[in-house]
C-alpha cells in the first residue's frame, strides 16, 4: 500500500509538472503573439509617418525640427522593431506617440493644412492605426500579465527558473505622455 502511495504521488508531480510546462509555454507562446500584434502595428505606423511628415512639411515650415525629430525616431524604432528589445521599442514609441500629439496639437494652427484631403486621410489612417495599436497594446499587456504570474505563482515559480523564463516588461506610458498638453507652451 504504501509502495502505490508513493508510486501514485510520483505520478501526480510528474502529470503535474507536465501540465505546468505545458501552461507555462502557452503563455510564454501568448506573449509572443501579442508582442507580434504589436510590431504590426507600430510598422504600419511606422510606414504612415513619413507620409504625414511630407504632408505637413508644406505647412509647417517653421516646425521642421520636430518633424525632423520624428523621422529620427521613426527610423530608430524601426530598426529596434529588428532587435526584439520590448523595453528599447516601448520607450522609442512612447516618445514618437508623444511627438505624433504635437504634430496634431499643432496642425490645429494651419487652417490650410486642416483643409488638406491627403492631410486628413493621413490623419484618419494614422488614427485608426492608433487605436488599433491600443488595443494590441491591452492584449500584449494582459498576456505578460497572465505570463508573469504563471512564472511567479507556484508552481510555475520552481519550473520557469529551470526553463529560463524571467518576467517580461509591460507597455506603459511614458511619464510625459500621461501628463495633459500644454497647448500654450506647444502654440507659444
């Protein structure tokens, strides 16, 4: 009796740990494909900036040093997209969402910029892109939010180590852009 005891208490670590991996690569599996949503995304946002950038150089003579800047960093992220460094790609997106509101904040000033049909289907192209990349963004965020517990919460916490899983970063906002624009300082 004693011998089918332990014999059945093995058998359950060793199901147990089966079902562990298993979950265990499941979310990890699941981080990837929402990251993956989100490079989608921040290409196609990345493929819509230099139109926009054209569209408004025109108008917005006087701006060129932050549509400069936004090339920049466009051109940045886009070959961080390559590395597959989440926390280098959030921190360079952050900033080109940041400069993406100015450019928008500011086009309000050009009546004639406004008016502009390539303008304004650029915009709804790049708003569309925005939201959808918001909602990436929520998924990839709650997939590391499952992951990250699963790898922390026992029994995960004495498979991951072994199978070298460590915590992945989520998608937040930069300080400045959780902070409201300052539209006298971006008009002045």
């Amino acid at each position: 009796m004693g011998l089918a005891f332990a014999l059945g208490l093995v058998a359950l670590l060793v199901l147990g740990s089966f079902l562990t991996y298993n979950a265990l690569v499941a979310r990890k599996n699941g981080v990837e494909n929402a990251f993956g949503a989100v490079e989608a995304y921040l290409k196609k946002r990345h493929d819509l900036i230099p139109n926009l950038v054209e569209a408004v150089k025109r108008y917005m003579a006087h701006e060129r040093e932050l549509l400069e800047r936004l090339v920049e960093l466009r051109e940045k992220a886009s070959g961080a997209l390559r590395e597959g460094n989440p926390e280098e790609d959030f921190q360079l997106e952050g900033e080109i969402s940041r400069l993406l509101a100015q450019v928008r904040l500011r086009a309000e000033a050009y009546p004639d910029l406004k008016a502009s049909q390539n303008f304004l289907q650029l915009q709804a192209a790049l708003t569309e892109v925005e939201d959808s990349l918001a909602a990436a963004r929520r998924f990839y965020n709650q997939a590391v939010t499952d992951y990250n517990n699963a790898i922390e919460q026992f029994p995960g916490r004495l498979l991951a180590p072994l199978m070298g899983l460590t915590r992945k970063p989520v998608f937040t906002l930069p300080e400045e852009e959780r902070a409201r624009p300052d539209l006298g300082k971006l008009f002045g």
